[in-house]
C-alpha cells in the first residue's frame, strides 16, 4: 500500500471553491483506494505561518501533492487529481 | 475521433462561445445600444408598488444581460489565464515590485472576495511587509475587473478611469503612511516569517487548452452564482430608491461640497454587495447627484465594515483605523478634485 500525502490549501473557515476543491480530491482517493494507493487528505490554512514558511503566497484553493504544490487559483477535475497522485505515487 | 481532436473541438466551440459574447457587447456598441436600464424616476413613479422592482428588473435585465455575461466571462478568463505563479513568486520579493505588483494586479486576481483577505495575509507574511498588502488589500474592491467594466457600462468609462486611477492613488499613499506608523510596523514585525518558500516546492500542472477554457466560464458561473443573488435584491432596493427618493433632497444633500462629504460617509458604511454601489449610483445620479459626490461614493467600497472585520483578524484594529481614515479622506479629495476638474461642483 503506498501513502500520498494531499494537502487541501485554503483559507479557515474554507471557501466555497475550497470545499469544492475537497471533494474533488475525496472522489478521486476513492477511487484510487480499489488500486492501492492509500490518500491522505489534511487540510492546511493559508494564512497561518506554517504554511506561508513551507510555500510562499499562494492563491487560494491550491493543492499540495507529497509537499509540492500542484494547483493553485482553481478547482481541479477529479480525473486531473487522481492522474497527479497515481503520478506521485509511483 | 481520437482525444486530440475531441479536445481541438471542445476548445473551439468554448472559443466561439466566448468571441460571441465579445461581439455582442462591441455590437452593441457599435449601433449604440444602451446597456443601461432606461426607465426615468419619473416612470416608476406611477406604479403600484408591488410592480416597481418588476418593471425595473425586466428594464435592468433586457438592457443589462449582454454587460453582464460579457464581464462575468471576461472576469473568468483573465482570473483563470493570468500567470498567477509568476506574480505570487514576486509579489514577496520586495518593497517596489511588492506595491507595483499589488496596484497592477490586484484588479485580476480578486475578482472572489474569498481570495482576497488569504492573498492580503500572504504577502504580508512574505516579507513584502504591511505597506504593499495594504495597497493591496484597497485596490483589490476598488478596481477588480467586473466593477470596473460596469461602472464603465453602466455610467460613463471617464467615471471608471477616474475611479481606477483615484483608487491606485489612494492605496498607495494608505501603503506607504502604514508602513511607516509604528503600528503598522510593529504588525509587520510579528508576522514576518524568515526565508520564506525555503523548504517546498510548486510545480502548477497546466492543463490542456480546453479545459483551462472551461475551467474559466464555470469559474465565471460560479462567480455569477455568488454575486447575482445580492445584485437582484440590490435591483430591487434600487428600484425603489428611484421611485420614492425625491430629487430635491438629492439635489440639496448630494451635489457640492457637503454632496462628496455625505456620499464618502454613506459609501463604506452602508455595506453594499459587489456591483450594487455601482447601480444604485446611477439611479441617485440619474436623480441629479454631482459626479464628484458619485466618485467618493464609487470609492467608498474599501473601508466598507465587512472586509474590515476580516482584516482585523491579522492586522491590528489601529491598521484598520488608519488605511479606513486614509480611504475616506481619500475619496472625498478626489471628490472634491474631480468636481473641480470637471467644472460640476
């Protein structure tokens, strides 16, 4: 079973595009369970300190994939986000 | 058909959907068509009440759709194609690049309030320091991509530069007097964090043109989803101010010098959602409000009560205090300047 880390960027309380952006990433990690890969979802605040320190501005929602971030300013397809974490994955 | 020619097809028909959109507004323009609802106070008046905000909407809307699907689309588009890496990345960076960046681009990245006050924390945070996040933070309401092209739609494109410009200028002198009180600095000091960006990376994955394309206009329902609901009951509050607020008052209270200073007040207060401030300035206009008194009103959006109690919550009440003082003295002098200017004072 692999591990990939997903971390869900937005501001607390999350916005709208953010929450979409979650489920979006819960969907694929659904998915991708049947084929091994084991997701783990957090959620991290823009805002606070920790996470301006690890990536810089970011524009809200962006996802970060095993500490890289991959999405930013938009709200992915859950094909596109399955297809980045099998990538991450291998 | 194989994939690249089924993402060629959608990309094209998403492509003519948007170059119509765009035609129909120059189109409009060209056989001088107003986009502006055209029912006179005096027409409304007539009406029983319950009519009022009826008559105006459907007004409002035979008028107004093609202005308003051409600035949801454009603002979807500009907010999903600008290079938002390469702005974040620099918009940290320093003093000058940080209050270029925040007058330059806050107009194109904020077009949902939601990524506003984050992107305001961040550049704070970042090391750009208090001065360019507050430049930021007041050009952001004040000149984002769909007020601007109604206002200049809906009131006259000399009102939307004047209002772009005035804007920038206020934000900037609020950044710059911020960044040198000894509030704004000791703010700063606290949420500075040392070498920023040091430990991971960002690596955007671009995703094919069409779904970028689509990307952009569901962006642009999304926005419209949000805003549309406020903007009809705004319509409908609007309706009624032109049915029942009678022109002498507004010709007494809201032209001259005490017409700027009463319009700055109202303007923040008096929390206005997106784009309303924008309509119901043109019906106290129509109604005989000077164009001076209308740009403090237009201006009055940064120091509204909503977005101050977001910001309060990183910055201290005195940095509030000080960029709604700011704001507000702002508004009036440019009131006042433009009325000069403009000989409508």
């Amino acid at each position: 079973m692999k591990e990939v880390k997903v971390e869900v960027i937005g501001p607390e309380p999350p916005c709208m595009r953010c929450q979409a952006v979650k489920r979006v990433v819960e969907r694929a990690a659904e998915k991708l369970k049947q084929s091994g890969i084991m997701v783990n979802i957090e959620r991290a605040n823009i805002m606070s300190k920790e996470v301006v320190q690890k990536y810089g501005i970011l524009v809200s929602p962006a996802l970060a994939i095993n500490n890289t971030v991959k999405v930013m300013g938009r709200v992915p397809s859950s094909d596109e986000v399955e297809k980045l974490i099998r990538e991450a994955a291998e | 058909m194989d994939e690249k020619t089924v993402r060629a097809l959608r990309a094209g028909i998403i492509l003519a959907f948007i170059i119509v959109v765009i035609s129909l507004l120059i189109y409009s323009r060209i056989m001088a068509y107003s986009l502006a609802p055209q029912s006179k106070p005096v027409d409304l008046r007539g009406l029983p009440i319950w009519q009022i905000p009826i008559v105006y909407l459907i007004d409002y809307f035979s008028h107004g759709t093609i202005c308003l699907l051409f600035a949801f689309t454009v603002a979807g588009l500009i907010y999903e194609f600008v290079p938002k890496e390469a702005i974040t990345k620099y918009m940290g960076s320093g003093r000058v690049a940080g209050y270029g960046l925040a007058l330059g681009m806050a107009p194109f990245l904020t077009v949902c309030s939601c990524t506003m006050v984050p992107l305001f924390g961040g550049v704070l945070y970042a090391g750009a320091g208090i001065g360019p996040a507050i430049t930021f933070l007041l050009m952001a309401p004040a000149a984002n991509i769909l007020t601007i092209l109604l206002t200049g739609e809906m009131i006259s494109w000399e009102v939307a530069g004047v209002r772009i410009i005035a804007s920038a200028t206020v934000a900037l002198v609020a950044g710059i007097i911020i960044s040198k009180t000894p509030w704004g600095k000791a703010v700063e000091k606290e949420h500075q964090v040392a070498n920023a960006a040091a430990t991971a990376k960002i690596e955007l994955v671009k995703p094919p043109l069409d779904e970028r394309l689509w990307a952009a206009l569901k962006f642009a329902g999304y926005l419209a989803k949000q805003i549309l609901p406020f903007f009809i009951l705004g319509l409908i509050a609007v309706s009624y101010v032109e049915a029942f607020l009678p022109e002498d008052i507004v010709g007494t209270y809201l032209t001259g010098v005490t017409g700027i200073l009463i319009a700055s007040v109202l303007g923040g207060p008096l929390y206005t959602p997106t784009l309303v401030e924008v309509v119901l300035g043109k019906a106290m206009w129509d109604l005989g409000m000077s164009k001076g008194a209308l740009l403090s009103w237009l201006m009055g959006q940064p120091y509204d009560v909503a977005n101050a109690l977001a910001v309060s919550r990183i910055a201290k009440w005195k940095v509030v205090l000080t960029y709604m003082l700011i704001a507000w003295a702002g508004s009036v002098t440019f009131g006042l300047l433009y009325s000069f200017l403009s000989g409508s004072l």
